[in-house]
C-alpha cells in the first residue's frame, strides 16, 4: 500500500495529478485506490492537495495517516505537508520552486526541475506532469503503461501531445537520475 500526498497551489494540477495517477491505478494496474482533495477559498493561487490511496487489496481507509511520499510543488505545500511523511519516506520536490529543510528519518529526496522543464516544452501548466513522469519512474506506485494510458484520459484532446512529451521528459529524468545513483562513475 502506498499513501502518497500531491501538494502545490491551485492552478498546478495538482487535484488532476491525484486522479492521473488514482486512474492508473485503479483501471490500467488493477489495483485500489481512494483520492480526496483540499483546496483553499481562491482556486488560483491558494494553497491544495490531493491525497491517494494506493493498494493491491481493497482500500479499508480512505484517508492517509502517515504518508509515504509527498510531492511537493511549492514551498508552501512542502512545507504544509512535510511534517506528514513517515520517516521512512520518499520526498519528490520541483527544484525551482521547493527548498526541503533537513529530512528526518530516512527520506530519501528526489528533485526535478519540473517547471523549468515545462516552461521548455513551451506550457509551464504542463509542470505536474513532468513531476507525474518522474514520479513513476522514481517509484513503483503504477506502471509506466498505465501512466501513458491515463493521461490521454485525463486532459483535453488538444493537450494529449504536449502532455505526452512532458511525462517522456519526468520519466526519462528519473531514469537517468536512477542510473546515475547506481553507477556514481557514470
């Protein structure tokens, strides 16, 4: 089971990266999963969240308790959240826009420069999911198909292809940072 905290403002997708990832999930890995959402009064701008619930068996609470991985999109949401992640966590952060304190336990961290990225690809809007292909490469919460089955689904027509190319840029980051992490000589 994997209790996983999406964590930014509103306007970053972050809610839509809770349901990409909850969709990959439930309908292309066969497995369970719960999502819930929270957002301040203004919808741009403020801070939110969405949190998921991921399990091979049924989902018997639909709330995390500890989370096992937070990813954090601004310093605010990091810094919300953070407090949240068991010690034995994993932080994914964008790089640009969150400065982690001293983890504690044994988190491990990993950073992206996710919005930098987007902004590469020519639509900053398209940072959550470059973080979202980062984070299926980091972890093994849903496969890489499922992903590239779930986001089709998930935004508009128009939007498939950039999306598309800014999951291929999170996901090969992540490769080639685990690579690196393997073989330092590399």
């Amino acid at each position: 089971m994997a209790e996983i905290r999406f964590a930014g403002y509103g306007g970053q997708g972050i809610i839509r990266s809770g349901i990409i990832v909850g969709k990959a999930a439930s309908i292309y890995d066969n497995k369970h999963g719960t999502m819930s959402q929270s957002f301040g009064p203004e919808a741009r701008g403020g801070a939110c969240s969405s949190q998921l619930v991921v399990s091979d068996s049924k989902v018997l609470y639909p709330y995390i308790t500890v989370a096992d991985i937070l990813v954090a999109m601004s310093q605010a949401g990091y810094d919300k959240f953070e407090a949240e992640l068991g010690d034995d966590g994993l932080l994914i952060f964008d790089e640009d826009l969150v400065e982690p304190k001293s983890p504690h336990g044994n988190i491990k961290t990993f950073a992206i420069p996710a919005t930098r990225f987007a902004e590469q690809l020519g639509k900053k809007i398209v940072a959550n999911v470059v973080i979202l292909g980062f984070f299926t490469a980091i972890t093994d919460v849903v496969s890489y198909e499922a992903m590239k089955k779930a986001i089709p689904d998930s935004v508009p027509e128009k939007a498939i292809d950039l999306n598309m190319k800014a999951f291929e840029h999170g996901y090969n980051f992540g490769l080639e940072l685990l690579k690196k992490q393997k073989d330092p000589q590399k």
